[in-house]
C-alpha cells in the first residue's frame, strides 16, 4: 500500500485496472439482483458452465474433497463436509432453494395454526429409509425426540428448544409440533441438520457406532468410510424420487490441497472439488476441461471487537476500525474481485437489503486517524488475535498495514485455526477477525451473535432496539413482513459497528465440463445428488 | 574418549605449514560448514542491505507477481517480497534455532553433568525420567506442547528444548561417567572441593567438545522442527516471515508458481546443512582417531586397519 | 542372562510409567477443556449449561489426580477409551490405522536401507577415494533435506509436472496391490532420504571396522578373492549391527510419518495424530501417543536384548 501511494505512475495503473475489473463484476452482481427482485444473483453465473441438455444415467461420480467428516450422524454433525454428505444420503423434512425459500421434501406440505402455535407437517406417504424401515409420523417423532433428549447431548438441541415443546403423531403421515409462541425460523431449521431424518430401526440396532452405519432415506446408500481417506455411495433401489438421480455411485476422495485437487479435475480422476481460490482459477485460462462456477454467497468475513470491554468499549475505536477497513484491497487483491464489499450481516436471501448495499464506514484512513486520536488511543496496545487459517490471515494481514496506520499499535497473536472459536468464546480474544455462514433464516444467525441473551454473543454486543425488533421479527411468518424489520436491524448493527464487515465472498466450484446438473446454493453446501456425467 | 589434553598432544603432531589453510584442507566439512553457516548469518543479518522492499510491505497491485523485474524472487498472495521475505524469515529461523538449543543445552548439560556425577538415585531418576521424554518422536511432542499451550516464538522455543534436553544430558552423561573414576576428579573430592565446584570447574571442561557437537546438531534439528510446526500451521505466528509458513502458503500455488515454496525449502536444507556440516566438521576436528586418520590420508592416500569415527 | 532381561525389562516398566504421566500431562494439564469444542463449534447454540452437563459426563470436572488414575486403570485393563470426535472405539481406529502406518514406514525403511547400505559400504571399500568423498556428501545432503520440502519437490515434479504419479489418495493393499503401490511411492521415498543418510553414515563405520577385524585380515592372506571376503565375511558381519540400528532409528519414523501422511492424505497414524490434536480428541490423542511411545519403548527393549545376546560383554556388567 506505501509503495503505490509513493509511486502512482507505476503501480496505479494496474491498480486501476484491476479496481475496474472487481467493479465490472460487481456492477455483474447487482445487475442480476435486480433480476432476482430483492436478492442478488440467484443464477448460476459460471465463467466456464457445466454441460446442458438432457441428464445422463450412469457413472459414478468422483468428488475431491478436503474432508473432515468424522461422523455420519447429523445429531453430533459439527464438520462443514459431512453435509455434503448428508443432502445426498439423507432428506430433510424441508428443503429450502437457491433463495432459500422453503419447498418440499419429506414434508409434502405444512401448516401453522391461526396463533402460531401450532405447526402440522403433512409428510410423504410411501417412503422408505435404505434398511426397509418405513418413514412415518412415528419416525419423525422418534428423530425430533432424540435432539431434544437432554441426555443425548447433541449439538443441535438449542436449535429446536425453546420454541419446540413437544412432537405429537396425529397420524400415520401427519406430525404437529407445539410451539411455546410463533417461531418462523423453525421451519427453515428442518431445512438445516436438525431436519435429517434417521433410521430408527438402524439406530437401535448399532447404538453409539451409529454415526459409521448411517441409513436414511436420501437418493444415495452407505457402502463404506474411511476417515481421511474415502467415503463411497450407491444408488438407492427404493429411492421416492428416482426421476431426479442419475448417478451409479458417489465417492468422496480426501484430497487437502487444491492445487491437487485442480490436477485430478484435469486427469479426470474426479469431477468436482472443492478448494478453489481465485487466484488459482485464474489458472485455468485455457483449459477447456475444467470450468469453475461461482455464484454469491451470504458467508461475510469481519473483524469483530468487543463492545463491553475496553478499549473497544470506546465506539469511536470501533469506528476507526471500520474506517480503516480497506474491503476493495482485500475484494481485488486476494479475491481478484470475486467477492462483494459487505456492507452487513446479511449479504443474500429475502431478508437481504438491496438499499444497503454500501459500508455505513466506507474506507477513509484520515476519519480513522481522527477518531483514533479523538479517543486518546493514538500509540496504545491494542492486542489483536488471528486463527492459523489460511484465508484469516491473508485478509488480516492485508488489513493490518491500514489498521496500523491508524495510531493504533497492534499486538497480533495467533491461535490454531481449530481453537480459534472456543477461544473467542471464552472471551480472551476481544479483538478478532471472524467468518460466519448464513443460514436459511436471518433470524438463524442474527439471533446467535447478536441477541444481548445468546451464547453465540461473542462481542458483548447489548441494543436493546436490537433484541427486541429480533424477537418481534422471529414470530412472523409473512416474509414481506418480516424482512423490513430486519433491514431495520441491520441499519442499527451496522451504525454501532460490533462488527467491522469486510467482504461477502463468492462461492467458487471446479468441476469437470461434462458435469450436468449442478446448482449451487447460497449456504456453500454441494448438493450432488441430481449430478450427471456427460459420456 | 578424548580428552583435552591428548587432543592437543595429537594437534601438536600435524604438520606445521601455514595453520589456517592446513585446517581447512583437513577438515573440509568444518571449513563448508562454517563458511555456509556465516554466508547465512550475513543474508539474514544484513538483509536490509541486500532488499529492496520491507518483508511486510504489501503491495495489492503487484499480488503474486512473477520473480525479475521489481521483485527478484517474485511476490506472494499478498504482494509481499518473496526475496525479502525469504532473507528476514532466516532471522527468525536462526534466532529460534539458537535460543531452543542454547536452553537446552543449559538444562541438558545440567542434569548430564548431576547425574553422571552423582549416580545412584540421582541419576536413575533423571535418566528414567529423560528416557520417558526421549522415547517421544521430536514431532509429536513438540506438535503436542505447542498446540496445548499455543503458538508463539518462545512456545515454539521451549517445545523444541524440552525435545532436546535429553540428547545433551545422554551424551554429558556418558562422559562424566566415565570420567568421574579418574585420579583428578577423585583427588579433588578427597581435597574436599565443593560437588558444584568439581562439576563446573573439573568435569565441565572436559564435555565441552561432546556439548559443541551435540549443540551444532541440535541447531540443524531446530531448524528442521520449527520449520515442520509452522508447515502444519503450528508454528511461529504471522505476519513475521518465517521459513516452514512460506512453504505452507507457497504450497498452494506449487503449480503456478513453485519459486514461493521452492526457495524457503532451499534456505531450510541450507541451514541444516550448515549445521550437520558443522557438527560433523567439528566431530572430526576434536576427535584425535579422525587427526590421526586424516593426516594418514594426506601424507599416504589410503591405509587400511584404523578405525573411524563412530 | 535372565536377570539381564528383567532388569531391562523392569526399566521398561518404568519408563512406561513415565510415559504415560507425561502423556497425561500434555494432553490434560496443558490442553484447553474440549468440552466447548465438542458439543458445537462457531454456528451452533450452545448454552453453558450443556457444557457443563458433558465436563461431568467426561469426567472432566473430576481432581486431575483422580482422572489420571482412572484412566490409568482403564488402561491396565486395555480399554484406551472412546474417541470424543468419531463415534469408534480409540483402539479400533488405531487398528485401522496402523497398517497404513507399518507399510508406509517398512518402505521407506526397505529403501532407505538398501540405498544407505550401498552408499555406506562403497564410501568404506573406497575409503579415501572420491566415492567415498561422494557417498559422505551424498549421505549429510539426504540428512538435511526436510522431508516436507522432499515431498513438495517430489509432487510438483512427478505429480503436477509429469502428472505419472497420484500426489494423494490411498487404497488398501488387500483391494488392489499396484494401485496401493502407486498411491505408496512418493510417500516412502519422501519418509525414506533422511534415513538413507543415517544408515550410509553407520554401515560405512560399521564397513570399516569389520574390514579391519583379523578374520577379513586372515581371510585376505589366505588368498580369498576380495569380493568373497567383502561378500562373506564383511557384508555378513556388518549386517548384524546394521539390525539394531534399523531398529532404533525405526521409532524417529513415526515423526516423520505424521508430516508425510499429512502431505500425502494416507488415513495412517500420522494424520490421525494431526486431527486428533487440532480436533482436541484426548482419547484418541492419548491412545495414539502410548501406542506410538510404548512401541518405541518395546522396540529399544529388544534391541538391548539383542545386544546382550550379541555381545557377550553387556552381560557382565
């Protein structure tokens, strides 16, 4: 950054140039917003598509993966990949879209009573789970119980309690929930890990090892796993859908490193993978067998502080911090402008803003230097903590040379990329860079790091106006509603600044050219279930 | 076992020629060794002379730019200097090398010294002890200790010492066992010369060669361990350059540009080779057997029948 | 001899004993509590009531002396305990991991025995001469080279390059030998260069003494051609020392197993040593530590042993 303020002639010509280019494929971006109505880009916007026409059956499909499933049950599933896995051997009771509008799955249709209190689901009638078990009300039942069991300790209990008081069969095919108050993001949870629904006959049968002996009722069986090393799939017989599988078989090969994963796209020894950065995509100019999709994602990077200690207590750091945060740098440098400047928490879905696409705090490293100063924190230590992940501290350190240069005198430390989160919440860290996905509800991750009553907290964060608009907001199940209330929420984060946001970055997935039916969804999980190999 | 005192009777033996350039053909691995070692001391310690660009100077619009031009070596992701980086990262490598074995050394000798001198409980429960710790891959314990207590120059320092304390104390050990029955050692107990005294003043000159050595091997081991912490992301924490993190970040781009993990690994092998260099070179230079053999070997080529080192 | 063996044996004990505290001590004194990290990672709702609920289910919130004990216990009854992580047994999945393990390091061992004891020799049979100069270099070059740097070498060249060889994946030896072969080579060539330094450097020592014993001396006078000497009595003699040394260099291989397997994706030990850190599974850490240290230990034993029944000498002492 000192180098191209000192010598404009040199270096700002191809800074220009490459500022147009993130412009252009941001101007791309907002264009198709407005196509989509209120949230951007729904297409699938490839610079190299998969194949069209019409599928193809057969095959098995080779997915390169850097892997980290260690269970295949979804009730201790915590590993980004294992859902991969899920959505191809599992159905949810709901699904949501590319959109993330809710649509049909298990359940065929659904119904909230006139009070909100009451949610009916009316499931499909004739499926099957891989071991012949049949799936039913009773199934449902048995699977929700099982989360909310205390003792079964999993994970994704807080996601169905407190709304979720109890499950009642009503009959064979129709399940009721009863609610303690209205609760839209419910449904869309059903949609996510807690709605994966498990053999019960299977789950008695292997008890604690269930999680290596996984049976649902999802278009694909488990054949095998070896952790670290391969997980395969095939075609299950009884599927309810059969119309919309083509493939024989899926294996999923552990491969870490993208730049192998990019060679066996090449080689043809796997079909998609999923490390790819857009530096390494910019390699693949003229290389006709691979392409690489992308679309926007909602996932944000951002540099959280803690609003309850000091000195981040002082908003006018956190100002600065917010100030100082040079996002086109990190949207051109290290994303080559496949990425969005973020402005806030949500980047994507139907509660995204279209109004507020800018920063509240656009870049100005002089009103940064001002409010630094301002609150007699010019050449104070200020300890800042990064995760040992690759991406973490490419965008830290870019941002740092600005961070610096606000008077601040920055003491970096770093944490293993595994412990870093555990390290925030316990609070030792109150100066931090963070990366949070969205879920299929705004509510899903507003609620958890924003609500002044949330564990998930980390900042410390407390506006009462704040909570209280998310309460309001979670108990209405009209969209239109309810999405003014979040851009309303979002204005006010944004104005405190809990959380300097830097950008929104797109999701990029190579893949082979002879892939057909690949879709992309905005929460970064594959689905590779209706996939087809071109012969 | 050698001794000083037969070291410099044997030393006295070779011939007398111009001393330096005798040493340096008798003992080519010391004199590469020492000449690899100080060529990397004066990149790394005078970097600032050789670059032209701050190891942490990022410049956005020059991101991974291709090595000649304005960047010797090239740029990483972030448009740093890969040259620069590479020198100023030797710093950290070296100071980390050094500081691990110098506490290692310190606590090693201390035991070697204690319980080679003292045996009986003493030393079963040191060396018991030590044995436990040594019984650990390098790796694993260091990757262990710097996980759980998190990384940091002087966690990564200290993980590595504790890897080695026990080599220091075996090969201190060793000696003072066998040196503990001698006349002079004897005669100062029965002096009534003080157990720290005898250990520092009598037994402690003796080992110096031994510990020379072991601290020159230990170094190239150092070097090795802290470049394979920070290459499975556990190491020294950025954005200091540091050699085993540019080949991790390097790694990624190995197919579009391998210059960004071929040069970190290169300085790496050149450092350990410095030291194993060193130690070997050193070995040979305190060992008389080696003297002997070498000054054989110059005056008539090869002799069969003396035994080598080791 | 017996009292030899038990006295080794009892300080193996010890040692073991040793072990296993210090194995306790890294991965539960100094680890962070896992307990936040099992129940949810960043996204999921976890109250501090459910974090407590599991320390006591773990047994996490018992004195630090009474977990040690405990698990000592389960441990004298061979029960390594449950993986925190993966819903398997600890010793299960190292059973399911060791062969990955054993082959990678018989491999590199093979290799690196086969080419250091051919360099090794040849610098002692041209002792002085410029093969030797040549072997020495050759050997302290392999013995400086870090092996992840060898690697990285290896798949630019032979897997982006040549694209001739897979750079990552695994199939069991049972399913398809040549294509586990395939999957093997560049991790054990990798795992193997700095061993075939070490043993060069030892069977050149060990080439030298034996060359200099009165039996090779005699053997030369009474008119054997010199490679029956070198291949009869030399090469023989050399290769029994050679043994122990293997041996004790064997248990520095698992070190660089796990920088390997890591570099290489192979579901061995290595990498499920690495997860197992970064997952903060203390089950599966600590079982994997013992199982690696106790060999180590078991190893150097028969070693010793094997010493003592080679050199008539040890016994006495």
């Amino acid at each position: 950054m000192a180098r191209q303020m000192e010598i404009p002639a040199i270096d700002g010509v191809r800074r220009r140039q490459v500022l147009q280019a993130g412009g252009l494929s941001a101007l791309g971006l907002l264009i198709a917003a407005c196509g989509g109505g209120n949230t951007p880009n729904p297409t699938i916007n490839s610079s190299g598509s998969s194949v069209a026409g019409k599928p193809v059956h057969g095959g098995t499909l080779t997915f390169a993966t850097a892997m980290d499933i260690t269970t295949l049950d979804p009730a201790f599933s915590q590993n980004f990949s294992e859902r991969f896995a899920f959505y191809a051997m599992y159905n949810t009771l709901v699904a949501y879209d590319q959109n993330f509008n809710l649509v049909p799955e298990l359940a065929e249709r659904w119904q909230t009573s006139k009070d909100g209190k009451t949610l009916t689901l009316f499931l499909r009638k004739g499926v099957k789970f891989h071991d012949g078990t049949p799936f039913n009300a009773a199934a449902v039942k048995w699977n929700l119980d099982r989360l909310l069991d205390e003792s079964t300790n999993s994970p994704l209990r807080g996601q169905l309690t407190p709304p979720v008081r109890s499950v009642k069969v009503v009959d064979d095919s129709t399940v009721a929930l009863d609610l303690q108050s209205a609760w839209r993001p419910l449904l869309a949870a059903l949609g996510e890990r807690p709605g994966f629904m498990i053999s019960p006959t299977a789950y008695k049968k292997y008890g604690k090892d269930y999680g290596l002996h996984p049976v649902g009722t999802g278009p694909f069986e488990f054949v095998s796993f070896t952790q670290n090393s391969s997980l395969k799939l095939k075609r299950f017989d009884g599927y309810w859908d059969p119309s919309h599988v083509y493939l024989d078989g899926i294996t999923f090969q552990n491969v870490q490193d993208a730049q192998v994963q990019l060679t066996m796209l090449r080689t043809g020894e796997a079909q998609i993978a999923d490390q790819m950065t857009p530096q390494l995509a910019t390699t693949l100019q003229g290389v006709s067998s691979v392409a690489v999709s992308q679309r926007p994602t909602g996932d944000w990077y951002a540099m959280q502080m803690d609003c309850d200690k000091p000195p981040f207590n002082d908003a006018r750091l956190r100002q600065a911090i917010a100030y100082a945060t040079n996002r086109d740098g990190v949207r051109d440098a290290l994303f080559l402008g496949k990425a969005r400047d973020a402005a806030g928490p949500i980047g994507i879905g139907w509660a995204y803003d279209a109004h507020d696409s800018a920063p509240v705090y656009a870049y100005d490293l002089d009103k940064a230097k001002a409010l630094v100063a301002q609150a007699n924190a010019t050449g104070k230590r200020v300890r800042y903590v990064n995760s040992s992940q690759s991406d973490y501290q490419s965008i830290a350190q870019l941002l740092h040379e600005d961070y610096v240069k606000t008077g601040l005198n920055l003491q970096v430390g770093t944490v293993p990329a595994s412990d870093y989160y555990n390290s925030v919440v316990a609070d030792k860290n109150y100066w931090s860079l963070t990366k949070w996905t969205p879920r299929a509800d705004p509510d899903g991750l507003l609620r958890n790091i924003l609500h002044s009553g949330s564990n998930g907290n980390t900042t410390g964060y407390h506006n009462p106006e704040v909570d209280r608009l998310l309460d309001e907001a979670a108990g209405i199940n009209d969209l239109t509603k309810a999405a003014p209330l979040y851009h309303q929420i979002c204005r006010l984060v944004e104005k405190d600044a809990p959380y300097a946001w830097v950008i929104w970055p797109d999701a990029l997935v190579p893949h082979t050219t002879n892939l057909g039916g690949l879709k992309l969804y905005p929460d970064g999980i594959y689905r590779l279930r209706s996939l087809w190999i071109a012969k | 076992m050698a001794t000083l005192a037969q070291t410099r009777l044997t030393r006295s033996r070779t011939p007398v020629r111009p001393r330096v350039w005798s040493t340096v053909w008798a003992y080519p691995r010391l004199t590469v060794g020492i000449a690899l070692l100080a060529l990397l001391l004066v990149v790394t310690l005078g970097a600032p002379l050789f670059v032209s660009h701050g190891p942490l100077e990022q410049n956005l619009s020059a991101v991974l730019h291709l090595p000649f031009g304005n960047y010797l070596l090239g740029t990483d992701q972030l448009g740093r200097d890969v040259f620069s980086r590479t020198l100023y990262g030797g710093r950290l490598a070296l100071a980390v090398a050094v500081v691990s074995t110098v506490i290692a050394l310190i606590i090693g000798v201390a035991l070697g010294l204690l319980s080679g001198y003292k045996a009986g409980m003493v030393d079963s429960v040191v060396m018991r002890v030590l044995d436990g710790v040594i019984v650990f891959p390098d790796l694993i314990l260091a990757l262990s200790i710097t996980y759980a207590v998190g990384p940091s120059f002087w966690t990564v320092a200290a993980a590595i010492a504790t890897v080695n304390v026990p080599k220091f104390a075996r090969v201190v050990r060793g000696q003072v066992l066998s040196l503990r029955e001698r006349e002079f050692i004897a005669s100062a107990r029965v002096a009534g010369v003080s157990t720290i005294r005898i250990l520092l003043r009598h037994l402690l000159p003796n080992v110096v060669e031994v510990i020379v050595v072991q601290a020159a091997l230990t170094a190239g081991t150092a070097i090795f361990t802290a470049a394979s912490l920070s290459f499975l992301g556990l190491g020294l924490p950025a954005p200091q350059p540091d050699w085993g993190g540019m080949l991790k970040d390097g790694y990624a781009y190995l197919g579009s540009r391998p210059l960004m993990s071929i040069i970190p690994g290169l300085m790496i092998f050149a450092a350990m080779l410095a030291f194993n260099l060193l130690g070997d070179g050193l070995r040979d230079r305190f060992d008389p057997k080696v003297i002997a053999r070498t000054a054989r070997v110059r005056a008539g080529r090869r002799e069969k029948g003396a035994t080598d080192e080791q | 001899m017996t009292w030899y063996v038990l006295k080794r044996g009892g300080a193996a004990l010890i040692v073991m004993f040793v072990v296993s505290l210090l194995t306790f001590i890294v991965t539960r004194v100094l680890f962070p509590d896992p307990a936040q990290s099992i129940l949810g990672g960043q996204g999921e709702t976890v109250t501090p009531e459910q974090v407590a609920h599991l320390r006591g289910q773990l047994g996490l919130d018992r004195p630090l002396s009474v977990q040690y004990f405990h698990w000592l216990g389960d441990l004298l009854q061979g029960n390594l305990g449950r993986s925190f992580r993966t819903p398997i047994d600890v010793s299960t999945a190292i059973y399911q991991r060791l062969p990955v393990t054993i082959e990678l390091m018989v491999l590199a061992l093979t290799v690196a025995i086969i080419l250091g004891m051919l360099l090794g020799i040849a610098g002692a049979l041209f002792r002085g001469r410029i093969i030797d100069g040549v072997s020495s270099t050759v050997s302290v070059l392999a013995l400086s080279l870090p092996n992840f740097f060898v690697a990285i070498l290896l798949i630019y060249v032979f897997a982006l390059k040549l694209q001739v060889l897979p750079s990552a994946g695994w199939v069991p030896l049972t399913q398809d030998i040549g294509q586990n072969l395939k999957f093997m080579l560049l991790p054990a060539v990798t795992l193997s260069l700095a061993y075939i330094g070490t043993f060069a450097r030892y069977a050149r020592a060990l080439m030298i003494g034996v060359l200099s014993e009165d039996y090779v001396l005699r053997a030369h006078a009474s008119g054997l051609s010199p490679r029956s000497v070198i291949v009869r009595h030399a090469m023989k003699n050399t290769s029994i020392p050679m043994v122990t040394v293997v041996g004790l260099n064997a248990a520095g291989l698992v070190g660089g197993a796990v920088v390997t397997e890591s570099i290489f994706s192979l579901p061995g030990l290595g990498t499920l040593f690495t997860d197992s850190i970064l997952g903060k599974d203390f089950p599966m850490l600590q079982g994997l530590i013992l199982v690696i240290t106790i060999g180590v230990v078991v190893l150097n034993l028969l070693v010793d042993l094997a010493y003592g029944l080679l050199d008539p000498r040890i016994k006495v002492s």
